[in-house]
C-alpha cells in the first residue's frame, strides 16, 4: 500500500524563508512567492560575483593608475610654459593687484605687488576646492570666500580654514619696465 499524504522535501537550514514580518507564508503578499529571499540568504555572497567584484575593482585601479601616468608623460613632454608678458610695473602700483590669465586661458592667476615693491604672483584657484581667492594686501593675506581659507600673501601658504595646500606661485620676473611670468611652481607645503 502507498501512503496517500505527499512527502515534504527536506530544506537545508540557510534555503528556509523566513518573511521579515514573521507571518506564515499563506498571509504573505503574492510578490513574496515570487521573491523569496530573507535575511540569511541575502548576506550570502557566491564566490562567482565576489570574484567578479575583485577582478573589476582592479581593472578600475589599474585603468585609473595608468591614467595617472599618461597625465604625468604628457605633462613633461609639454615642457615648461612659454615665457609671456602679464604687465608693465606702472600697471601695478604698490599695494595693488592685477589678474590675468597663465599658463593658458583659463589659468586665471593673480600678480600682487604688496608695499615693499615685491612681486608676487600666484593661481587664483583656492587649493581646497578651486574657489577664487581674492588678495587682501592691508591685511597681508589672500582670502578664499567659500570656506573662510587664508593664505599668507608672501608665500601663498595656508594659515587658517581649510585649505592644506600651498598656492601655485606663478615665476615672475621684472625685464625692464615689463613683467613676465616664466613658470608654474607647484608646491606641497
């Protein structure tokens, strides 16, 4: 004879579903049948997608590491920016300042000529999050309006806010009666 109740499989303990409500599942919604998926078995992770994870993380980090190093070939073949006039010195009066734009374009940067007739020029993009910074010769400082940074006006250094890094000096040089600006000095500190 044959025993007319069915025989229910037996399921591992991490294949039982468990609705996150605690209800049977006859008083779950209809979407949760098809669905099924509960606390332990969505914090399982196959060893498949964990390796595809792994190989696609490094891909990205070696992409971005070559990337890295084609900016940095390109930069030096490019060489040292082109020596280009910014002003003549009866432009910027002592304690004045004058804008203009170096190496390219769009490379705005700031010539100021603080009381003691020195030259100064730097990038006028704040290192903190490129915020145009504005001089404040009276005061001996450049100001960045966005975060309340300072930078000493002599050396570009930060000294107060968040700015960490120095500001660009732009090389500027007196050639007779005409200022030129003759390189980019990226510093650190």
């Amino acid at each position: 004879m044959t025993d007319p109740t069915p025989v229910r499989p037996v399921q591992e303990p991490d294949e039982i579903t468990i609705a996150p409500d605690w209800r049977p599942m006859r008083l779950q919604p209809a979407w949760r049948n098809d669905f099924p998926v509960d606390g332990p078995q969505e914090q399982y992770v196959e060893r498949r997608e964990f390796m595809k994870f792994m190989v696609l993380t490094s891909l990205a980090l070696a992409v971005g590491q070559i990337w890295i190093a084609v900016e940095n070939v390109w930069r030096h073949a490019r060489g040292q920016p082109e020596v280009r006039p910014v002003a003549t010195l009866d432009q910027v009066p002592p304690g004045g300042v004058l804008t203009f734009a170096y190496p390219g374009p769009h490379d705005d940067c700031i010539l100021i000529r603080p009381r003691d007739h020195a030259l100064v020029a730097y990038s006028q993009k704040c290192t903190h999050l490129s915020c145009p910074v504005q001089p404040r010769v009276e005061e001996d400082v450049i100001r960045c309006p966005c975060h309340e940074g300072l930078f000493d006006l002599r050396s570009g250094r930060p000294i107060a806010g968040p700015p960490r890094r120095a500001l660009p000096v732009v090389r500027v040089e007196i050639r007779g009666n005409q200022i030129v600006a003759t390189g980019v000095e990226v510093r650190t500190l």
